[in-house]
C-alpha cells in the first residue's frame, strides 16, 4: 500500500527534508547499485520496527531463514544421541514399509514423506509435544497423514508398540482387528492416534478451530486450556486445498498464539513439483504474513551461513531469490558439479565463493529442514511467541525421500515408492550409520529387520528420559473426564412433549425452545455449544442471542445498533454461541472440536451445530467423515429441510437428499422428526447415548422444518423407545371397507394425514398412519438380523423390526417423504409380500409455494390418495375407475411433466 502512491493523497509535512532522504536513495544505487539500496532499505524498515514505528508489513522476506544464526539459542539436546535415535526411526519407518509390501505387494505406505520430515518430528519429540501423563491434557498434535510409519516407528522405540504391530501396518483384520491403521484414524486406534488428518486440508482447519475452541474454554472458565498448544505438520502440497488457508486470517483475528503450523517443504506433491516455476516457500509466507501470522523461514542448514557471511555483493542472495523451485529439485538428483555449473555458475564471484569446496560438498549443502539447530531455533520461537498474540508458521524446507538414496530421492515418482532393492536397502543403511546395528548379513533376508536399542542402552534411556520431561508419549487418546458432565434434569424436555396446542410452531421453533432450555439447566447448561454459520435469524434463533451471547475473544467493543431491544447482538467473552460467520466448513470444525473435548481435554461439550441443511452434508461431507473418524459426540441439526418445505429459495436450497448422504456415515444417527415431541425425545436419548453411562462414539443428525403447525402432544400410547428405534403406530385406521397404511416422515405428515382423511370421506379406504423418524435404523438393524440370518444356516431367521412393527398393519403401504425416494426405499427390500410405494422429492429444487411444489414433485395429499388408490388397484381391491376417479377429482394430469430428471 506504501508503494501504490497512496502516501501522494497525504500532506507533506517538510518537503527540504524528503527530498534529500530520496536523493540519498538515488545515490546508493547509482553508486553501489540495486542490491545496496535494497539492503539499506529492509535494514531502515528492521530500524522502524523495533522503534516501533508502526509500518504496514511486507509480505515477503528475502529467501533465507527468519533466524539469524546470531539470534540461534543454545541447543540443549545432545545432538550425537539424537542423531542415532532418528536414524532408528528412519531406518524402522522404511523397514515397516517395505515389509507390509513384501508380504502384502500392493498394502501401500509411504517411505517418502515421513522421510523428509523425520527431523521436524524428532525435534518436536525431544523437545517440545508435551504428553498427558498425570492426568494433564498436553499439547494437540496433528500429525501430517502419510507420515504415519515413523510416528508407529517411534511408538516401537519407546516400546509401545511391537515388531509383531509394526507387521501389521495397513492389516486391520485379523488379530482382533488390531492393526496399525494406514493413517492417523482414531476410529481404528482409539488409544493411539487423536486426530484424523490424511484428507488433506482437514488437519489443517480443525487444527486451527481446535485452537479457538481451547480459547473458547479458557474464557468460559471451563478448562484452563494454557498449558496446551496446537502442533499442526502440513505438506507444502497440501497448502493447495482451499481448507488449509481458507481460515487463517481467523487465527491471526482471534490472536490464537497456541496455534503453529509447520509446514514440511519438500518442494513436491505427489505428481511432481508444488510450484516447479515459482517458489512455494515465498507464496506460503506473503500468504500467511499477509493474514497476520509470524512466519518462520527454515530454508539453509547451518553450512550455507559461512557462505551468505561472504556474499558481500549480494549474489549469492539473488541466486537464491531467484531460482525456482523445480529447479532447486533438480540439484537434489544432481551431483555436485552441475550445482557449481548451474546455481554458483551464474556469475564468477558466486563460483569464486565456492571454489574452496569440492562437488561432494556441494551436494551435501542440506536444506534447513534437516537441520537440528534450525528447528530447534524455529519451534522455540514459535513457543516463545505466546503472548504475542500471532499464530505461528514455521515453513522448513526439505527433500522428499532424504537418506533413501539416489533412486528415490527428490525424484517426481517418490511419493509412491514403496519397496527398496537390497543395493538401496544397504546404503540407506550406511548413509545412517547403522551397520553395527544392521549388519549386512541381516540384510541377506528377504525382509529388512527392524532395530531396537537395547532399554540399558544411552539412546534408548536419553529418549524416555525426554518423553518423561514433557509428559508422557505422545500421540496418546484417552477418555478420563477431568471435568464429568451431568445430564439434564429430564424436565427440560417435558415442554415439548405437550404439544403447542392450538398454536402453529415448526420443529426448528420446538429445537431452539428445548436449545434454550438445555442451556438454563444449572448444571448441564455450560457444556452446551450452540454453533451457527450465519444463520441463526434464518431459524429463529436470534432469541439466544441476548440470553447466552456470542463468543467473542475480545468482547463487544461497540454499542450494537439494536442495543434498545430486547433481543440485541450480544457478544461476550463467556460467551455461549459459536457464531462463525458464513463458514460451513469452519463450524464444522467447531463441531469437531466441541464434540471431541471429551477425549482432547477430558472435558465433555456437547455441540449442537444448526445450519442450512442443503449446506451440510453435501459441502462439508467429508469433514463430517473426518467426525466419524475422530468419534466427535454431538448434534448436527439440518435446519430448512425438505425440498418442498423450504419456500420460495430454488434449486440450489431445496434440500431433498441429506437424508441420503447421511445414510453413508456408519455412525451418524439420522432422525426425519415430524413432530416437536419426536425432537425432544431423540435428543434425549442422543444425550444418554454419547454422554450417558456407557457413552457411545456416534453422533446425531436431524432434520428440522420451517413449515409451522399446532404441534401434537406425544400421544400416550407412544413411549420413547418407539421414536428412536425408527417407526412407530401415529394412529389407529379408523373402520372402513377397505385398509391400507401410509408411513410418514418430518414435515410429509400433513400429506399423510390430510390424505388419509380423504380417502376415508371419499374411497372408503381406513388408513393406518406410521411415523418413520428414521428409515436408516430400521435399514441397519434390518441389514443385520439378514446378515446373520445367512451365517446361521440352522437357526430360524429374525425378522427385521420393520416387517415386525409392519406385521399387523394392513393394505398396501404408501411411504412418504419430502426427501428423495431412496430414503423410504432403504427398508422396502425387508417387507416382501408388501405393495411399497415411496412419494418424495426427486429431481432439482424449485422456487414456488409449498402447495405448488408438492403438486409438482407428486408428494402432497392428493398424490397419497392416489398412490394409495393405485396400490389398492394393483392389489385388485379396486377397479381403475376409482383411480380416474381421484385424478379427475384432484386434477392431476397424465402429461405433466415428470420431476425425476428436470
Ligand atoms: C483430499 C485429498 N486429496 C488427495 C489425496 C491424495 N494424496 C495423498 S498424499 C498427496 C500428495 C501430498 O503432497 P504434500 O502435501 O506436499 O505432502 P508430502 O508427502 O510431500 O509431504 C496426495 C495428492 C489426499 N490424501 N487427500
Ligand atoms: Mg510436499
């Protein structure tokens, strides 16, 4: 902004004086040129800085470390030990590796990346991941995916895994299903890893959302969460996903100076280079000085200091600034004499200031990301950073595949390179230094053996002696409740259950009443997360804003316009709601972190996160797979649900088949509740399932309408085990000739009840009416009373609760649904012998009025008679007069057109 000519648009205060500061510019370059002037400035702009002279900051630094090696604390390792232990890691990661492949040719696994990335974990493990023992919560670390084998690989050192686990990387069945899962999965390994990260961008943002959300409990007084930081490793490729910097400038705005990403630059992805023509290192730091953090560059190790000590002219500067990153990848597989030909070639002094060095030294000249000093020096300035209110991100930069030798390292096909030939194997083994450990005659095997120290042994005891420093092993998931939940007083759901009366309320008005009064529960109510993407009018829920208020890390510093009403924009540092602005996919991380503070912190929250609920699964998807995984417990509410339901928004609102996506997360408990008593009583039961006495890893998924209705009272017959196993009697068929049953979900249930009336007034026809609150329990359990009815050739067959519940009902069966027909569709396989007709809404989304758009997608009363009535044809029960008969009588025509496909 200083260089735009915006300064033009000021006054100049003393012109005399302004103008011999420029002619002085103009002299340092004519006389010493560019590179002077440009020194000259950056050390003017060091000289305002620590004055404090407030000055816009520039995006980017010249390519060299963030670190001077003056500014280089001591380094309080012993470096010869360290060194041994990570050549043990590195040698077991691409041992485990390359015997999953050996025995199992295709499992997989990566060699690579992990060995790029070896010293910025070791550094960490050394010296700074704190653990939990005693009971503290440590640090959260998001380990990058694919580095997965040395993180098992360190496992085995310190002896929490053994050679028997490291061979069943990747082979999950089997051994009671105690494998070591490809990547970090807690799903799989629920006492070892924490958080999934291997869809990439994901640890990311649920990194950076964890560590709002610590801050979150701090200011709630509900966990003092100071002592733990949030350690995410990221691949340079990585950066390339919307979600890893999408939400960046939220760390900076929210000062969460807990937060260090390190993000390991080894240049590659997994085709080939990141930035072959650009420099990626540069691009990530104007990116992330820009949102407002501290960046620290790790690019040189130590050797290149003496050589930048001696660019007095700048050259060697300007060659680094210059060259691109595919050909920084070049140099990798190169030897020695084309880097002095290629990078010091370029100009005689460049050449002149290497002349003292031989090609071997040239290439061996390593990347600050192997460089124990220069992490060290990074992360304990990143740690050092707290109270500065900057996030931090530490970019090292590395070789992908480093040590594995010429035929894997920094060659484009690395990332997928799996298994190394015996010629490889050795002198991977040698570039180590392992051959007393590793003989040659223990390499003769097929399989490259694994190698522990001795627990008498110097490295094995300076390893755990550190691990017991900073807290215990990490990564470690455990489930002790610091700080235990209670349960809600059961009275906060007898509101809903008594119905509204005479009064016409939708579900989303019913959630938010139960939301609210959850929340004023003395003792539960704190551990209540209500979290929203900009949306909350949208469901009413603007009520809670004055009584719980926004989370707001530096509370309100305006009087809000509303400030006179009774219902004002609230915000507060205790703050209850997460408000996060119009980012799905940041709440969702919220809600991982909510719902996951069980196991993270000890602390249980519930998070209750209500959004748009076309903008759920569909979005967000695969962050709501990556809850699953991470086990997180809460409720997802999908608020204007229904394609007919929600008015007036078009296509790309209309939501139709979250239902069906929801229906692929194994689990999710999805509930299409019609009726405001059928909320309060899944919730309550979800309550007891995730956070009861023998708390379950799922989580809820429920739709919630905007169309109001007096809402029923819970009719006395019904008890609450009916609700939530999926389907139950609404009510009894009144006497009549003929019989049939309608199931209905959410807001279908005024076709199927309006429809069923009519078919009674005017057919003769008694209907049975059935809520279905959820089709994919009663698939579920369906699907396995078959499953083990096929595996038990001699024992008689359960039959499903859906045929059982359907047994005594009678007629054909019309199942309708303001969702995709698949959803109904999911049990009619288990009711044979049943006419099954499902009614819903395939095909895109219209704007229109509900009737109209119900006329359209054939699911409004009319069209359940006549599906009743042709289902009843078909059956022989009546003739097809009859059926003309409703056609005519409610106009529906032959040649509209059809929905399915337009
Ligand atoms: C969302 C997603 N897309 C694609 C992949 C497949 N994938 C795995 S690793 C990888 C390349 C990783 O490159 P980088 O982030 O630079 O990590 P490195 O291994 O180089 O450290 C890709 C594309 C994935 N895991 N997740
Ligand atoms: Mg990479």
């Amino acid at each position: 902004m200083i260089f735009d000519g915006s300064m033009h648009q000021l006054p100049d205060i003393d012109p005399v004086e302004t103008r011999e500061w420029m002619e002085s510019l103009d002299a340092v370059i004519n006389s010493h040129g560019k590179t002077r002037a440009r020194y000259l400035l950056s050390r003017l702009l060091e000289r305002a800085q620590h004055n404090q002279v407030s000055f816009p900051a520039t995006v980017s630094t010249p390519y060299v470390n963030s670190i001077p090696r003056e500014q280089e604390p001591w380094f309080p390792g012993d470096e010869h030990i360290e060194r041994r232990i990570r050549a043990y890691v590195r040698w077991n990661a691409a041992a485990m590796v390359i015997r999953a492949n050996s025995r199992a040719p295709g499992i997989g696994g990566h060699l690579s990346t992990f060995a790029s990335s070896a010293s910025l974990y070791e550094i960490g493990f050394n010296h700074f991941f704190k653990g939990k023992d005693n009971g503290q919560p440590g640090d959260h670390v998001y380990f990058q995916g694919h580095a997965a084998p040395g993180i098992y690989a360190r496992a085995f050192l310190e002896g929490r895994l053994s050679a028997d686990d490291l061979d069943h990387f990747r082979r999950e069945i089997g051994r009671d299903g105690k494998g070591l899962s490809s990547y970090p999965h807690p799903r799989l390994m629920p006492e070892f890893w924490e958080f999934p990260t291997v869809s990439m961008g994901l640890g990311p943002i649920t990194a950076l959302y964890h560590a709002r959300f610590n801050r979150y409990l701090l200011n709630r007084q509900l966990d003092d969460t100071t002592g733990s930081r949030v350690w995410a490793f990221i691949g340079d490729g990585e950066c390339d996903e919307p979600e890893t910097l999408g939400a960046i400038s939220l760390a900076a705005r929210e000062q969460l100076d807990n937060l260090v990403f390190v993000v390991n630059c080894n240049l590659q992805r997994l085709d080939g280079p990141v930035r072959g023509n650009g420099k990626i290192i540069q691009e990530l730091e104007a990116v992330f000085r820009g949102a407002g953090w501290n960046v620290i560059k790790v690019i040189w190790g130590s050797k290149w200091d003496d050589l930048l000590a001696r660019d007095v002219d700048g050259v060697l500067l300007n060659q680094m600034n210059t060259t691109v990153d595919g050909e920084f990848q070049r140099y990798i597989v190169e030897n020695g004499a084309y880097i002095r030909e290629h990078f010091f070639g370029a100009d005689p002094r460049l050449r002149q200031m290497v002349s003292h060095l031989t090609d071997d030294d040239l290439s061996v000249l390593p990347r600050g990301g192997h460089d124990y000093r220069k992490l060290y020096a990074a992360y304990r300035s990143a740690t050092e950073n707290l109270g500065s209110g900057r996030p931090t991100v530490i970019l090292c930069k590395t070789v992908k595949g480093w040590t594995l030798g010429p035929g894997i390292e920094g060659r484009n096909a690395t990332h997928q390179i799996k298994k190394m030939t015996p010629d490889q194997l050795r002198e991977l083994r040698d570039r180590l230094y392992l051959q007393d450990e590793i003989p040659d005659s223990a390499l003769e095997a097929d399989e490259p053996p694994y190698f522990r120290p001795s627990e008498s042994s110097t490295e094995y005891q300076y390893m755990m002696e550190r691990r017991r420093a900073l807290g215990g092993a990490v990564p470690k998931r455990t489930i002790t409740a610091r700080r235990p939940l209670q349960l809600p007083d059961p009275q906060v759901f007898s509101e809903l259950r008594g119905g509204s009366g005479e009064q016409s309320v939708s579900t989303t008005m019913g959630f938010t009443r139960l939301l609210r009064n959850l929340a004023r529960d003395e003792n539960f109510g704190p551990r209540v997360v209500p979290i929203v993407p900009d949306e909350a009018r949208t469901f009413g829920m603007d009520t809670l804003f004055r009584e719980l208020r926004i989370y707001a890390s530096q509370g309100q510093k305006y009087e809000p316009v509303d400030h006179d009403l009774l219902l004002s924009y609230a915000e507060s540092v205790d703050g209850q709601i997460l408000e996060e602005g119009i980012t799905e996919a940041g709440s969702m991380a919220s809600f991982i972190a909510a719902g996951t503070a069980y196991a993270t912190r000890g602390v249980p929250m519930v998070p209750f996160y209500i959004f748009y609920s076309m903008f759920g699964f569909q979005r967000v998807g695969d962050l709501i797979w990556q809850a699953a995984d991470a086990r997180t417990r809460g409720f997802l509410l999908g608020a204007t649900a229904g394609r007919t339901t929600l008015l007036g928004e078009g296509l790309q609102h209309q939501d139709g088949h979250s239902l069906v996506l929801a229906s692929t997360v194994p689990p999710c408990q999805s509930y299409d509740p019609a009726f405001s008593y059928e909320v309060a009583t899944i919730i309550e039961d979800g309550l007891n399932r995730m956070y009861g006495k023998d708390p379950e890893d799922i989580f809820y998924y429920i739709t919630l309408y905007n169309e109001n209705y007096p809402m029923p009272a819970q009719p006395t017959s019904v008890e609450s085990g009916h609700i939530t196993r999926g389907l139950y009697k609404f009510a009894e068929a009144p006497e009549a000739q003929l019989s049939a049953t309608v199931l209905f979900s959410g807001s279908a249930h005024t076709a199927a009840r309006v429809g069923a009336d009519e078919l009674l007034k005017y057919f003769g026809v008694g209907v049975e009416l059935w809520s279905a609150t959820s089709y994919k329990t009663l698939r579920e359990e369906a699907l396995e009373c078959e499953r083990i009815a096929r595996l038990n050739a001699t024992h008689p067959p359960a039959t499903p609760l859906v045929a059982r519940l359907l047994a005594d009902s009678k007629g054909p069966i019309v199942a309708v649904t303001d969702f995709m027909r698949i959803v109904p569709e999911q049990v009619a396989r288990f009711l044979p012998n049943r006419t099954f007709i499902p009614l819903g809404t395939d095909g895109m989304g219209r704007s229109d009025t509900r009737e109209e758009l119900r006329r359209y997608f054939e699911n409004d009363a009319a069209n359940v008679v006549v599906a009743v009535l042709h289902a009843l044809q078909q059956e022989g029960k009546v003739g097809p007069e009859v059926v003309t008969r409703a056609l005519e009588m409610y106009n529906i025509s032959p040649d509209t057109p059809s929905p399915f496909l337009q």
